[in-house]
C-alpha cells in the first residue's frame, strides 16, 4: 500500500499509517511478519507460464498457503496459484 500511495496509484483519506492501522482494527486484520518456513516457500514456488514474477506477491502467496489464509488482492495473477483469492 505504501509503494501503491507513493506512485500515487491508491489515494487514501489520512495519512497512511492511521489509514492502515484503522482499517486493520475496523475488518479484525493481522500482518504476518516472514518468516522462514515462508522463505522456503517461495523458494519453492513454481513460476506459471504467465511468467508471474512479483516478489512481493510470491511471499504474499507463500504466507497464505502456510498460514492457510486467503489472499486480499485484485490481481487475477494470484489465481494461478493454490490460494483463495478475495476481491
């Protein structure tokens, strides 16, 4: 969301910080910090023949498949991927 709202590509209503940490209290959502086991994860993870190569997202998809957790995102490029995505 950081990089998102720096690029100017996602507006929010008050500084980002409050934005996120109200947003998380209000919809009761956790940041998973990485861990290894995800790390490893990652390492593992097959590259789709779209050539899906997003880091962030990779981690983002290793977190979910540890955590047994879906995804909140709107990039259709997770539905390669065995996780559940919402949006």
């Amino acid at each position: 969301m950081a990089i998102k709202s720096s690029l100017g590509k996602l507006a929010v209503p008050m500084p980002l910080q409050s934005f996120v940490e109200r947003e998380m209290s209000i919809n009761e959502i956790a940041i998973f910090p990485a861990s290894i086991e995800h790390a490893e994860i990652v390492a593992n993870l097959p590259f789709p023949s779209s050539g899906h190569r997003d880091p962030f997202d990779r981690l983002l998809i290793a977190q979910a498949l540890a955590e047994n957790i879906s995804v909140i995102s709107g990039d259709a490029a997770f539905d390669q991927y065995p996780v559940e995505r919402i949006w």
